[in-house]
C-alpha cells in the first residue's frame, strides 16, 4: 500500500504542465472617461500570428496591490468594437486613482486569463509593466 | 451567481485567513503586525512549486503553507521572550524585512517561451497552475470556503481542547499560567508557527486565483487589516475574524456605502470598538452567553 501511495506521489510530481494551444497576443489601452473614475479600456486580441481575433468573451475585473482583496471592482464585459476586428471595449469603474492589476478573463474562442498593471490617474493611464 | 459575487466572496474567504492568523497569535496574548509576511511566504511558495518546479496544486498549496509556518515558527522562537510592544515592532520589522527581500530576489526559469518567476518589484506573473488544471472562479471559491471551512472546524475544535485553553490561560496571564506548569514559551512558538502556516495557505489560494503577485501585496497595510478584523470581530471565537472581514469587506466596501469615505469609517469602527468592546463583537462573555442560550440546561431530579 505504501509503495502505491509512493508511486502516485511521484507521479503527481512528475506530472508535466497542461499542455496549452499557444496563446493569443493580448493588448490593453484604458483612458479616462467623462466621469469621475470611469475608465473606457480597449482590448485589442490577435492570434500568434497576428491575425485579430474575433468573437472573444473577455471579462475585465480590477484588484490593488496596496490593498489586496480589499477592493472589490465589479467585473465588465468587453463588447467589440465595431470596424475594429479583435478590439473589445469596457468601461472600468474604480474607487480610486492608482496602480491597479486589471484581470481579463477570457472564456472564448480559448479559456485564458491575463493581468495587465495600469497606473490609472484622474487624466491619463500609463501602463506600470507589461506581463 | 454573478462575477462580482464569486470574487467578493472569493476575497473575503482569502482574507479570513490573514485574519484569522492575527486572531490566533491575540488570543495567545501576542498582538502581531507581521502575518502579511506569511502570507506573501505562502503566496511565492506555492507559485513557485506549482509553476517553476511543476507541483500538482494540492501539493503547492501544502508547501505555500509550510513555508508560512516555517516562517512564523522562526521569528516565534526568536521572539519568545517578547512581550507587548516589543513583540508587535519585531513581527512587524520581519515583515518588512521579508517584504524587502521579495524585492530584491529574482528566481526566473523559461517556461513557454516566457522567463517565469519571481522578478524583485516587478512581481511574480503566470501562476497559472489552478487555471491550468481547470478550476474556473466559482470552483476556486468553494476550494477556498472548504480550506477556510476546515481551518475554522481545527481552530474551533482545538480551543476546546486542554492546549486551547492553556493558550487563552497564557494569554491574559502568561504568569499564572506558567506557575500552573504551561511551558508558555513553547506554546507561543507552537501558536507563531500554526498562525504562519493559516497565512500561508491563504497566500497559496491568492496567488494561484489571481496568477500575479509582487512584494507591495504583503505590505503592513495587509497586516493591520487583519489584526483589526480580530479585534472587530471579537476574541470569542474564531467565527470573530470572520465577522470582522464581512463588516468590512462584505458590507462596507460591496455595499459602496460610505463611497471613498470607507477606510475613515473603518478606522473609526475600530478606534469605538476599542473603546466600547475592547475584545470585540464576539467576546469570550458574549461567547459563554451565546453557548449557555443555545445548550439545553440538564434537568435534575
């Protein structure tokens, strides 16, 4: 018994990653909105090679660093943009200005989920590194 | 059950545990500043077993949480003849020291194509094991209720236990205690490293749930968050640092109702409680108040 229990152990330790189609490139953009806090984020998503891709379900959500799990941003889904193939808008409402980790979470055409670090400010929005 | 729902009641699951790490080490008479600590521990270890060394998740999870105990049962030893204050500035000066050790340290293996790993300030990106393995947001939060759910059941049933009410003995009086034959430098070191592994097992969860960390995550600001959720939620019970996570978070901030005015409101709750329930909503009277109301009184012939 002992030696299966071993041998499942070390399985689970050899067991490789999930192997994964390869990803798509994905770009974010926010700027600031009319109102107060409100940004408008543009997702731009393409194939690995480049190709747009269209018909994407992303959702945008938002956490910060200096205070994790403290903040609590109601997730949006992105709707494309028209004439833009693989452009997808969302509005972003946050509490407060500063360094923000957005999370796009991707349910089609592949399940994926990407964080993108924005310094959000009440004029403009700098990205803090891309990852 | 709507997106939003899922990550605020996923948040306010992996925050009990920072919390619930405070509440232990307050009721073993110890006020920490430093189980964010453990908890950015928990966090870079399990990401780095599950991503760069390709642990299974369970197996991350458990290693996030050794290391957080690892963690803690250290600086307990260190600290064991710390009382008050000084005991607070060392937990908090460890945390800082680890906060900036995370800064500085750069660990990076290519994987896909990508360096992967943690990266000084720049963080710890593609924790991607949970997604990976499958776990959707919603599966990911019951994962994190069922851990929360089995932590609070140990808690609960330990400070019913003989060494549950010896640490509440060595707690309000650490002398008597020890004239009674507790070796209470020993129980704290025991409390230090069981509070590491609590905070450690909540970092793994946050850090395969949101796939990116970095050092500023695990600063002080974390940790006196989770001591005010003890001291909001009472003492009593471990339930207590629960009730002080869903005050803030669960009514608080969901509810938007004090806009930007909440951290105020928050400082305030806690400076009243202080004032008015120095040990929390939940304190050991109300707590033995609350056990007498719901026991059914053994009839006597």
């Amino acid at each position: 018994m002992k030696r299966w229990i071993a041998a499942i152990c070390l399985c689970l330790l050899a067991m490789p990653a999930w192997a994964q189609a390869p990803r798509h490139k994905v770009e974010l953009a926010c700027t600031p909105a009319k109102t107060a806090l409100v940004y408008q984020c543009l997702v731009h998503v393409a194939d690995p090679a480049g190709k747009p891709v269209e018909g994407a379900d992303v959702t945008l959500s938002a956490d910060m660093p200096s205070m994790p799990m403290a903040h609590n941003v109601k997730p949006v889904t992105a709707r494309p943009v028209a004439d833009k193939p693989g452009s997808y808008e969302a509005m972003l409402e946050l509490e407060m200005p500063g360094e923000w980790l957005v999370k796009l979470q991707f349910r089609a055409p592949q399940r994926d989920l990407v964080t993108r670090k924005l310094d959000f400010q009440k004029d403009k929005v700098t990205p803090v590194r891309t990852q | 059950m709507s997106d939003f729902a899922v990550g605020l009641i996923s948040n306010i699951g992996m925050i009990t545990f920072v919390a619930l790490s405070a509440y232990l080490l307050l009721v073993s008479g110890s006020i920490s500043f430093g189980q964010q600590a453990y908890f950015g521990l928990g966090a870079y270890a399990a990401g780095i077993a599950t991503t760069l060394w390709d642990w299974p998740l369970a197996l991350g999870l458990a290693f996030g949480a050794l290391t957080g105990a690892l963690g803690g049962g250290l600086v307990g030893a260190l600290t064991r003849r710390l009382h008050g204050l000084y005991f607070a500035i060392a937990t908090l000066a460890f945390a800082e020291m680890t906060r900036l050790a995370l800064d500085l340290w750069r660990y990076q293996r290519p994987i896909g194509g990508e360096l992967v790993g943690p990266d000084g300030p720049n963080g710890f990106a593609g924790i991607r094991r949970a997604f990976t393995d499958g776990w959707e947001p919603l599966s990911f939060m019951i994962l994190i209720w069922v851990l929360l759910a089995g932590t609070m059941l140990v808690l609960i049933l330990f400070e019913r236990s003989r060494s549950g009410a010896a640490l509440r003995g060595a707690g309000e009086d650490p002398v008597l205690a020890r004239a009674l034959g507790t070796d209470v430098a020993r129980l704290r070191v025991n409390t230090a490293a069981a509070a590491g592994a609590i905070a450690g097992l909540g970092g793994g969860l946050y850090a395969h749930l949101n796939t990116y960390i970095e050092p500023r995550l695990f600063d002080v600001m974390l940790g006196v968050h989770a001591l005010a959720y003890g001291i909001i939620g009472g003492l009593g019970t471990a339930f207590g640092p629960l009730i002080g996570v869903l005050i803030d978070i669960g009514i608080l901030e969901s509810s938007r109702l004090f806009q930007g005015w909440r951290m105020v409101v928050f400082g305030g709750l806690v400076a009243l409680l202080l004032i008015w329930r120095p040990r929390g909503l939940l304190d050991e009277a109300t707590v033995r108040r609350l056990r007498r109301l719901f026991t059914t009184p053994a009839r006597h012939a």
